[in-house]
C-alpha cells in the first residue's frame, strides 16, 4: 500500500524581526497584553519587495537539500498562501521556475491557515493514487501586506514566513506502523464567513484589502473544531491521543494550542510551539514548526505527529502521519 513519506524538511523566515514593543507606540496596546493574550513576542516581515515565492523559494531549497532531493525529480509543488503575489500565475509556478524545475506540474491551493493541512492531504491522496511519486508542499505567506495597522486586533497577531517539506512515494503494509502519512480530515463550514475575511478582492473592490477577525469567536471555534478533528484522525488512523507523541499545531495563540491540547488529555511537553518568535503566519505555521523541530532534532523515527489547523472559511483540518 502506496504511504507518502517525509523525506525532509525546510523553512525561510526574512530578516526583520519585529518586537511586540515596535507596536507600542503606534496603537493603544502594550507587549504585555499581545503576551498573555496570544503567547507572542515577535514575529518577522518581510522586506520591501520580497514576495511570498520568494520566501517559498527559500524554504523548498532547504527542504530538498535536507532530503537530498534534486528539484528536477520533483513531480508536483503545491503551495498553500492566501497572499499570493500576483492574482495569477500561481506562486507554485513561480517556485518550480525558482528552483530550475522545467518538468512536473505546480499549483497554489488557498484554504487560509489550513492551508498546509489541505496540501499534505492532496499531496498524501495523489502519491496513493500513482499521480506522483514525489511532492514538494509549501505554506508561504507575506500577511504583513493585508494588515490594516490601525486595527490592534488583528495587526499583532501576523508575521511572514515559509515553510516546505518533501514528501515521496514508500511501500508500506497499510497498518498504523506504517511510516508517513496514516490519516488526514478535512472540513469547512461557509457560513463563517464573516468571522474571518479580507474585505477585497479582484471581483470585489479591485483592491488586496486588509483581514477582518471577530476574535474571540473564531477563539471559541478553534478550540472547539481542533480537538474534535484531530480525535477523527486519530481515529481513521487506528490511533488514540495516547499514540501521540507531538502535536505541531497551527501557532495562532498559545491559549488556543492549550486549550486544544487539553481536550486531548496531551502534556505542553508534547506540542512544538513557535508561536512566541513567528506569530500567526498562516499556511506557512506548520511546515515553520515542523521544520524548526526537526532541525532541533525533536523527531524521532517512530514518533506518531499530530498536525491541526483552523481559519477562514471557516476551513479547519487535521494529519496524522509516522515520523
Ligand atoms: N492590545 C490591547 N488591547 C486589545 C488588543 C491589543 N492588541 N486587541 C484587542 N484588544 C482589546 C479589545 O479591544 C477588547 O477591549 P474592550 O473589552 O475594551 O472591548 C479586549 O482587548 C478584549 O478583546 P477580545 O477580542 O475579547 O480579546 P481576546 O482575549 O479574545 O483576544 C485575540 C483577542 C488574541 C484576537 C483572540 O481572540 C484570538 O487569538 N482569536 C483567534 C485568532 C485566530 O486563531 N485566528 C484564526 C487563524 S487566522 C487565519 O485563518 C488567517
């Protein structure tokens, strides 16, 4: 039975860092509050001119020198962003250009924060059907451009960034020992709508627009819908929070990220948190955590992952896979 397996890992994070305190003296907040309120202390943005395939880029080149994959045997790249450079071409096109690629196909796939979580199940459902043997998945995002910088709700809470991983082909028994990925869920619920959403667009205003949250609504959502996604995985799986050896959840506040892993009974030492130095960046926020982890060594062979998202749509999701 045909597995996708992780073969590596890689991220790009630009050079900017931002301090909570930078916000200080521009709007009527203060580091302390963005701290205990979200768990973040910083976040990255990207430079003036930098783009979301440039950032993707950076990540994919990281990921196959990581997995000692040439681009060129790469089948398919998707790339999960909701701030894509341009309306079209994709930036999936323009990263298979990036690395040299002159082969495969390339497409974005747009499913806000659960972007990444989208991407690895098409990624995982195409390597099973025979589609493609080997798949770069990327979460890019440069959410600094839809910020409006007078909304304090919002504005704290994003940062930019990348992420990849490289997923091949493997032969597994197609039991829960298998390595790669074992489960994916997947859901959404349009009537959200108006809880999370940029208030522009090409059919719309013409115009990029800036992203609109109802806060603590989509908070009561998100603790809701990812614990219970993530138990359906679990289960697909053949699975139980117990087999669970890290949860890497999508970094949009640590009392989120607790409270989800809460309700599935998992001590914090099993969740990987990079909320407090990235912020929220979207699609990008798992494949940043799980290559951050990676590159720390965290992962063991063996080790059964959890990866859990929500955003607007609402659209939310959950992977299981075997390290
Ligand atoms: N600094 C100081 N005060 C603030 C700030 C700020 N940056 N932002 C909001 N406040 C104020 C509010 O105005 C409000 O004041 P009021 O009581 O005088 O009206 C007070 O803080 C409480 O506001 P809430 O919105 O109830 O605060 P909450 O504790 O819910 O925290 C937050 C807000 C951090 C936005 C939280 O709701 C949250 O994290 N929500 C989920 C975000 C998320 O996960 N989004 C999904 C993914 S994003 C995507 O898909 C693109």
């Amino acid at each position: 039975m045909r597995r996708a397996i992780v073969r590596g890992t890689g991220h790009y994070l630009p050079e900017r860092v931002i301090e909570n305190s930078w916000f200080e003296d521009k709007l009527d907040t203060s580091d302390e509050w963005i701290r205990t309120r979200t768990g973040i202390e910083r976040r990255h943005f990207a430079a003036e001119g930098q783009r979301t395939s440039d950032l993707g880029i950076l990540a994919a080149r990281a990921a196959l020198d990581k997995a000692g994959i040439a681009a060129d045997q790469i089948d398919a790249v998707i790339v999960a962003t909701s701030t894509p450079d341009l309306t079209f071409p994709s930036v999936a096109t323009m990263v298979q250009a990036g690395l040299g690629m002159r082969g495969g196909f390339a497409y974005d796939l747009q499913a806000v924060c659960a972007g990444f979580v989208y991407a690895l199940a098409n990624a995982d459902a195409m390597i099973r059907a025979g589609l493609a043997e080997r798949v770069l998945v990327i979460g890019a995002e440069t959410f600094s451009r839809i910020m409006d910088w007078t909304d304090r709700g919002t504005c704290v809470l994003f940062g930019d960034g990348a992420g990849a991983v490289v997923l091949e082909a493997a032969e597994g028994d197609g039991t829960s020992a298998d390595c790669g990925i074992l489960a994916t869920d997947l859901n959404s619920d349009g009537q959200y709508r108006d809880l999370l959403y940029v208030d522009g667009g090409v059919a719309s205003t013409g115009t990029a627009g800036h992203l609109r949250m109802q806060g603590n609504l989509v908070f009561r959502h998100a603790v809701e819908k990812l614990a219970d996604t993530a138990h359906r995985a679990l289960d697909k799986a053949g699975l139980t929070p117990e087999d669970v050896s890290w949860l890497v959840p999508h970094q949009a506040n640590l009392r989120i990220i607790e409270a989800t892993a809460k309700r599935m009974h998992l001590p914090m030492a099993k969740v990987v948190l990079t909320v407090a130095d990235h912020g929220n960046t979207s699609a990008a926020s798992i494949p940043l955590a799980l290559s951050v982890a990676d590159a720390e060594g965290r992962f063991k062979p063996g080790d059964v992952l959890v990866a859990e998202a929500i955003g607007g749509g609402l659209a939310w999701g959950s992977v299981v896979l075997r390290w």
